[in-house]
C-alpha cells in the first residue's frame, strides 16, 4: 500500500481549506459592500433627511412618506459596521437581524415614498431646486435622489446571498455556525416578506390600470382583490358570422372579457365595456388547433356550465402564451 506523497493533504483538510477561502473571501465582500453602503445611507440622511427637517421645505408627513425609516436603517448600519471590522461576523448579525422589521417597513412604504417624490419634484419647486443642489455636490458622483433611494431593499437581498454564503462555509464546530445560521435564516425570510410586499404592490398597481380602462358602473369594483395574470386581443369565434376581437383580462379567478367603446364616447374614448366574467373554477380548457406551433395561430376552446368559448389567435406564440395563463389560473382554483 502506497503511503501519501509528503506534504500532501486528505480530502477533509482540503475541503476546509475550500470552506475557509469561500468563508474569508465573502466575509471581506460584506465588510467592504458595507462600508459603502453605510456611506451611501449617510449622503441621504445628512444631505436630505436632516437638512430638509431643519429647513422645513416638505412637512414631516411628506417628509416621513419620502423616506421612511431610513435613519432607523442607517443607524443599524452603523452598528453592523464595527462587528465585521472585528471580525465578529456571527454576533454581528445575530444582532443586526434586531432590525429587520425597519426593511419590512421600508418595503411597505416603496411605492409611497416613489408617488410624493415625483409629485414633489413636479409641484414644489423649492424642493426641486433643493434636490438638484445636493444631487450636484461631488460626495454624490453624479447619483440621483431617485437612484439612492432603493438601496435598503437591494442591500436586503446582498443580505441574504452573503450570510447565507457566511453560514455555509462555517464549520459546524465553529461557535460562530449557530448564530450565522440563524441570521441567514431570519434575513431570508425577511426577503421573503419583501418579495411579496412587492408582488402585492405590483399586483395592485395593475388593477388601478385595468380599473381605469374599464368603464361604466357595471366596471365599478369588478376586479378588487383580484390578481392580474395577463391581458391582450383575442377573436371571439361566434357559431355564425365573422370573429369579433375582444379584449381579454386574465386574473387568478376569473376572465373578462370586453369591447372597445365606440370613439363617439368621447369622454370613454380608449375604455373598454365588460361584457363577460367567467369564472376559471368553472372553466374547461382545451386546444383546439394550434399545437405544432406554426405560423398559422391556433383556436382555444372554453367551455362553462351554461356558456361555451371559441378563442383565436393568428398569431401561434401568443396563443399559448395565453393557453398556458388559462391552465395556470384554472389549476390555482382547482389545488
């Protein structure tokens, strides 16, 4: 049996000296990406936060809408920093996880705090000529208010990828692998609830859209609550006649369907009339044509309990881009 070349190491000794490289390397990118960032939360709360309070150009709930609690979020910062310069990356964050809630809060705020930045910018020119001047000194490089503004919400998810990585590459008999474990644990579900609070926000911001091009009060209230799929022209295929373009709007639960409002409607011109709401729980859905994805489009068939659908496209992508919503917002209603 051959003895082991000298100086040469088992696996076990290899992969630690793996764990230990990927471990040093990442703790020295949250220890530098922190710094910055630290850096960047200060601009705004010393060019902005407290320059505005102290001259009174927005009043505080304008002022507190704008920006949150991106003080609260800086001072965390503030005591992150002094951990991971110590190397104390477990405690550090162990601790740090304290302050979570402050980005949940800052989520929530996000399309807030974007409506009264634009709305200001556009009606309070003693706020505008105030954000150019201090978008203009040197310490900004060129940033904008607009572009710093996100910086919570992106570093929440460098967060998460860099104490996930921390926690991994730590051995388990480290007394630093419990608490590192944790962290990730608590920062990813955090990110988490980010996640959604942004999906919510986006959902909703494309009901107000659909909201405003469906008119009439039959329209009033008809897609609350719901949750946007898709949208987009289909031919309704009549058992008689000519097919009739339509304009469709998938949500989770339901179909609707509508027609372009006459330009004589000169106060409704571009809206649309709800004609139909199908319910998907109720909804069968079958291809009828159009499955070796040609260029000829295809035909979806809908069939309900009192009412059968024929829906064409000339166009085959589309089609089962739409044939696949359908089966997606029928299968929801079905688990």
């Amino acid at each position: 049996m051959e003895s082991p070349a000298p100086g040469a190491r088992c696996p076990v000794q290899e992969q630690r000296a793996r764990w230990e490289r990927k471990r040093s390397c990442t703790a020295r990118e949250l220890l530098e990406t922190e710094r910055r960032y630290q850096e960047q939360l200060g601009l705004v709360a010393t060019y902005f936060v407290a320059i505005l309070r102290a001259k009174g150009t927005l009043r505080p709930p304008k002022r507190q809408a704008l920006f949150g609690p991106w003080e609260l979020i800086y001072g965390a910062s503030q005591e992150l920093l002094p951990y991971l310069e110590g190397g104390r990356w477990g405690q550090g964050l162990e601790g740090f996880c304290d302050h979570l809630g402050l980005y949940t809060q800052f989520a929530a705020n996000v399309e807030r705090s974007r409506t009264v930045l634009q709305e200001q910018l556009k009606r309070n020119k003693h706020f505008r000529r105030f954000v150019r001047l201090q978008e203009g000194r040197p310490e900004f490089g060129g940033l904008q208010l607009q572009d710093l503004l996100p910086l919570p919400l992106q570093r929440l998810q460098q967060y998460e990828n860099l104490a996930v990585a921390l926690a991994e590459n730590t051995s388990p008999n480290s007394p630093e692998h419990k608490q590192l474990t944790r962290a990730a644990q608590l920062i990813s579900e955090t990110a988490q609830r980010v996640h959604t609070i942004a999906q919510k926000q986006k959902n909703e911001q494309h009901l107000q859209r659909v909201q405003a091009l469906l008119s009439g009060r039959q329209a009033k209230g008809l897609i609350s609550g719901r949750w946007f799929l898709r949208q987009g022209w289909l031919l309704v295929v009549p058992p008689r006649g000519e097919p009739r373009p339509r304009m469709f709007f998938l949500f989770s639960d339901a179909l609707l369907m509508a027609k372009p409002r006459l330009p004589l409607h000169l106060l409704q011109s571009g809206t649309f009339a709800c004609r139909a709401l199908y319910p998907m729980a109720e909804c069968q859905l079958h291809r009828v044509f159009g499955h070796s994805g040609g260029p000829c489009g295809g035909l979806l068939s809908l069939s309900f309990p009192h009412e059968k659908l024929l829906l064409m496209s000339t166009n085959q992508e589309e089609l089962s881009h739409w044939y696949h919503s359908l089966a997606l917002a029928i299968s929801s209603q079905k688990n």
